[in-house]
C-alpha cells in the first residue's frame, strides 16, 4: 500500500489587497448543476435546480473574469506554478499578455470569459506523481483576509479532474487545506463547505484558520504523458449553511459472524516454519529507499538495534533497485550497457550485516513509487531481471537463511496503472525467478499476486514450480478504518470511524464522520457493511480462504503489509484494532510485518499500549 506521499509545491508570491464585500446576483441566472450524490446509486449524478426558487449560494465574488486581466475582483493576483522547482517537466498552458500576466480568455459559463488551463504532466526527476496548479492570493501573511464568516468555495468548472485549497498564513509547509472535485465533461457548480477541507497529510498538523487566508488554489496531478483542461468561472466563497447533510447512514446493532476454525493449520513445508522463526513481528523502513534514491543514511544500525530491542524480529527493506542502474535514462533507451550502481550494494551489504547482528531477518523488497515499471517495454523489464540477477548473484554465498528475496511489491503502484493481469505477473516473475535461480539456489523469494497483493486473487493461483518460494498478502481492511485521513486515498477529511463499530459512536450522517459529495463512490461503499465488518471474527474469517489454499497447496503465506494510518484514528481503537488483527494472525500462523511506523525513529520509543497490541 501506498504510504502517505509526499508533495511539496512552490506558491507565487502574494498580493496585498484591500478586503470588500460583494454580493453576487448572477448565480440565480445559472442552470445550476449541483454536485451531490445519489445514495440510491453507485454513481455521482448531478441533479438540476429549478433556477425560479433556488437561492444563490454566493457570499462573496472572487473573480467572475469578464474583465480578462490577471487580477481578481478583490484585488489579488492570479498565478500559476509547475513541478519544476522540485525536478519535474511538467506544463501548464494559460495564454499570457506582453508583461507575463495571465489572460482569461476561455469561453466563460453563459458569459464572455473564464479563465482556461491546459496542461501536459512530465515527471522528469521529481519522484512523486508530476502536478501543475494555478490560483489567486486573497492577501499575505501580514494583511491576510477573514473568511470565517462564509461557508465554503463555489465555482462553475468543465474540464478535468482537480484538487481545490485554501492558503492559510498559519500553514507554512505546504501543507494547505484541500479537497478533490471529480471531472466534468459539462459546466458544473461545484459548491464545497470548508467541512470538506483537510489537510493533506505531509506537513504538519494546523487548524483550519480561516481568520487568516491568503489565497485559493487549484492543482491536477497525474502521470508522465497525461495531459488535461480546465475552465474555471465565478469563483467566490459561499454563504454557510449552502450545503446541508442529508442522513445518508443506518445506526445498527453490531452484527458479528460466527468465527470459522480451520481444525488443522498443519503445512509440512519446512518454509512454514521458517517464516514462523524469521518473517513474523516484523517491521518496514517507510517513506525512505522507495520514494527516491539513496541520499543520507536515514535509518542506520542503530535504528535496527532500537528495533530489536522492541521485540522486533525481522526487517522488510522497501527499495526502488531500478534507481541504481548506471545512466538508468540511457540504459532505458537502449543506448547505454546494463551496470549495477555500487552504492546498491553498499545499501544492501550494511543492512546485511546489521540484522545479522541484532537477530532480525531481511527482505529485500523491490518497492517503487514513480510508476516506471513497464511490463511493455522489453528494455526495462530486462533491466529488472538484470538487477535481481545482480543482486542474487551478490549474496549467493551469503549462508544467511533469514534473507529474502521480494520480487516486486504491488505492481499496480509499481506501474501506475489500475489493474494488471495476472499472466502479465506471472510471466515478469517467473522470468524475475529463472535469473535468481541461475545464480543463486538458496535464497527464499517471496511472491505477492495483482489487485495489490491481495489475498482474494492469491487463491486463484497455481504455485509456481520453484519449491523455495512464500507467498505474501497485504492486508488493510477495513479500508475505511485502516485509511481514514489519508490523502493518497482521497479520504483525508474523513476520521471518527471506531473500531469495532459501535452504535454509540456511529451517525446517520456520513458527514459526520468526515465523508462529502466531492468523493467517490468506493469511499462510501463499505460504511453501509461496516457493522458487519468492523469486529475480531470478521478479520478473522476475511483470512480463512487464503490459509486454506496455503494449507491445500503445502505452501506458507505471510503478511508483510497492515495497519492503521494515526493522523486522524484514535490511538484506542488502533489499539484494539491491532489486538484483535494480529490475534487472528497468530491463531492461524500468519507471520506478518506492519507497514505504518509505531516506533520513534530517532528515539526508538514505542507506545506501551500499541506495543502490548502488537504482542512484542
């Protein structure tokens, strides 16, 4: 699973401005189109407002664009800002007069002018996913503008998908107020309430001050090759109360299943049992080696020690290998040999060394996060099987059998791509395990299937041949729980989801607990199971197909990947959360290893109450 993804942009200098009032009549003209979801569908529809009685939901007009400059009505400026300060190639396309100011002439919303972007998405060296974004100041940090007496942001928009965001001077790190607002192919209102706004996760946690906003901002991101177009027209802040919940949710009683037992979890493949000595209580190194290449050593041996002294047992190094081929660009282009990078094995060899010594296992965990793999492209495919060659071949003699192979981590990701076939892996790995094996036969590999490692599609597989092979899942369900305010999920307003459910802590207003219309539909999806879902028997049984299929096909499964995201759970219910979760591992003799980081990286403390959950 994606960890929480870092992206940092660069703001255009702001304006000061003087404040004023406007009221908007033009909004009761409109044929409005009100973003709002159906609940009686799976899909977000729009519904149309009888333009007699509706009421404007506008307070106060930002910029209507008729006037075609690149000041807004109330005295800003509007900008816009690329990836390239951070390495990326992307493109934004306004049309500009002689002085570089923008000029708003897109065909506006039943008027003279909006203002249009365009844009190409090129992820160059940045190494997250490529952006663009444009916006206007409503002040500084010095004269900011109070906007707490409005309700949210509305706007008419066609075009692509995107992110709105409030600028706040009390955010300094980026780390604004934002929310994402689905594609239209027809002018929309989008009317969102600040309750729909969070902060995306990267920064550090602010209040929403909107005592003290210095501008609103768009932003898209995408893929390398991707391209998109937006118009945006009247934008402003709308009254308060524009958008009123509607009761959405069911308050149950818990409906708990009876708990299925597996009478016999007997697997006589002695990697059974080393999985259960070597690849259980461990942890990941986050947010390091898979986002980027080596730079400073973040985690050292005494990370690893603090880590073992936690009660620790193994270690899952997620790396990007394909960062250290040499001249990697000309490589990929066919005009540059296959070389291993040496600092590869620098990595590699100290990390070596230092589980070795503090009695942790470790795996080698081939992890992307720049979406390059690409099973088309015969040059990087053999790239990789290059890179696992060079890596097996290295430690071939390595007598290490707590020392793992991991082949490639959710190809999905890897790829950026929606889905891939499972013939497609299965081809990529085996070739992946025929250039291992030709040069070391001892190593354990591990195997994770399509759909993000999950184990729903891992029990549909046939073994592969090689008998020195585990089999790995990922494991975050409830979704709903386990990623609630997670930005790269799209569900960073949501919070207060309880584990387990609770009839006293649930709503008939998904609202409530941080859900809006600007989300999509697989968001709400689980909240109608979710008493059903959200207890101990229920985690329990979600893993009895796949410890069968393991106990069918003599083969040992593990989980490498689970938790529950802190920025907005509550440290009670990840807590039970883990009790209940890894009761249900070690009950059916699943190793596993989580994934979110419970441990100070600098101190190397651990909570009491997550440690007791986590049984080390």
């Amino acid at each position: 699973m994606d960890s929480c993804i870092f992206r940092m942009f660069k703001i255009a200098g702001l304006l000061c401005m003087s404040v004023f009032l406007m009221q908007c009549s033009d909004f009761e003209d409109w044929i409005k189109i009100i973003v709002s979801r159906d609940t009686d569908s799976d899909v977000d529809t729009g519904s149309e407002v009888d333009t007699e009685t509706a009421e404007s939901p506008m307070a106060m007009l930002i910029d209507d664009f008729e006037d075609g400059d690149h000041l807004s009505l109330l005295g800003g400026q509007w900008f816009t800002y690329t990836d390239g300060d951070n390495g990326g190639a992307s493109s934004i396309f306004v049309t500009a007069n002689a002085d570089g100011n923008v000029v708003m002439d897109g065909q506006g919303y039943e008027s003279v002018a909006s203002m249009a972007v365009s844009y190409a998405f090129d992820q160059g060296d940045y190494e997250w996913n490529p952006y663009v974004g444009w916006g206007v100041t409503c002040g500084d940090a010095v004269t900011p503008m109070d906007a707490s007496m409005f309700g949210g942001i509305a706007y008419m928009y066609k075009g692509s998908a995107h992110v709105v965001g409030v600028q706040t001077a009390n955010v300094t790190d980026y780390d604004f107020y934002l929310t994402s607002v689905e594609a239209s192919d027809d002018w929309r209102l989008a009317v969102i309430p600040f309750s729909y706004f969070a902060q995306g996760g990267w920064g550090q946690q602010q209040p929403f001050d909107l005592t003290r906003v210095v501008g609103v901002y768009f932003q898209a991101n995408g893929q390398t090759g991707e391209t998109g177009a937006i118009q945006i027209d009247n934008l402003g802040f709308a009254k308060a109360g524009t958008v009123v919940a509607e009761k959405d949710l069911v308050i149950y009683e818990p409906e708990v299943p009876e708990k299925n037992i597996i009478s016999d979890l007997t697997i006589a493949n002695p990697l059974q049992q080393q999985a259960m000595m070597s690849l259980t209580h461990g942890a990941n190194i986050t947010n390091w080696l898979e986002q980027g290449a080596f730079e400073s050593w973040e985690y050292g041996e005494d990370y690893v020690n603090t880590l073992a002294q936690n009660g620790f047992k193994g270690l899952r190094l997620p790396i990007d290998l394909d960062l250290y081929i040499v001249n990697r660009a000309e490589y990929l282009a066919g005009n540059a040999p296959f070389e291993v990078d040496p600092q590869l094995f620098e990595i590699l060899d100290n990390f070596d060394a230092w589980t070795a010594a503090a009695g942790l296992s470790l795996t080698i965990d081939y992890h992307q996060y720049d979406a390059s793999l690409d099973f088309a492209d015969p040059q990087f495919v053999a790239g990789v099987v290059e890179l696992w060659r060079a890596v097996a071949e290295h430690f071939a003699l390595n007598p290490r059998k707590d020392l793992f192979f991991e082949l490639a981590n959710e190809v999905e990701q890897s790829a950026g791509v929606g889905s891939v076939d499972a013939d497609v892996l299965t081809a990529f790995a085996q070739n992946l395990i025929d250039a291992i094996r030709s040069v070391n036969t001892s190593h354990t590999i591990l195997f994770g299937d399509v759909q993000w490692y999950s184990h729903y599609e891992l029990i549909n597989r046939e073994p592969f041949a090689d008998n020195n092979i585990i089999y790995v899942f990922h494991f975050y369900e409830p979704f709903e729980f386990t990623h609630q305010g997670a930005n790269w999920t799209g569900q960073e307003s949501t919070h207060g989801i309880p584990w387990p459910y609770s009839p006293l802590r649930w709503s008939e207003y998904s609202a409530d607990l941080g859900y809006n219309n600007t989300m999509e539909q697989w968001h709400f999806d689980g909240l109608s199971r979710y008493h059903q879902e959200a207890n101990a028997n229920w985690l329990y049984n979600s893993m009895i197909d796949v410890k069968q299929w393991a106990i069918e096909n003599d083969v040992a499964v593990i989980c490498n990947e689970f938790g529950a995201y802190d920025r907005t759970s509550l440290k009670e219910d990840r807590v039970r959360y883990y009790t209940d979760l890894v009761a249900a591992f070690e009950d059916l003799e699943i190793p596993w290893q989580i994934w979110f980081t419970v441990m100070d990286q600098d101190t190397g403390e651990m909570d009491s109450d997550i440690k007791a959950a986590l049984r080390l």
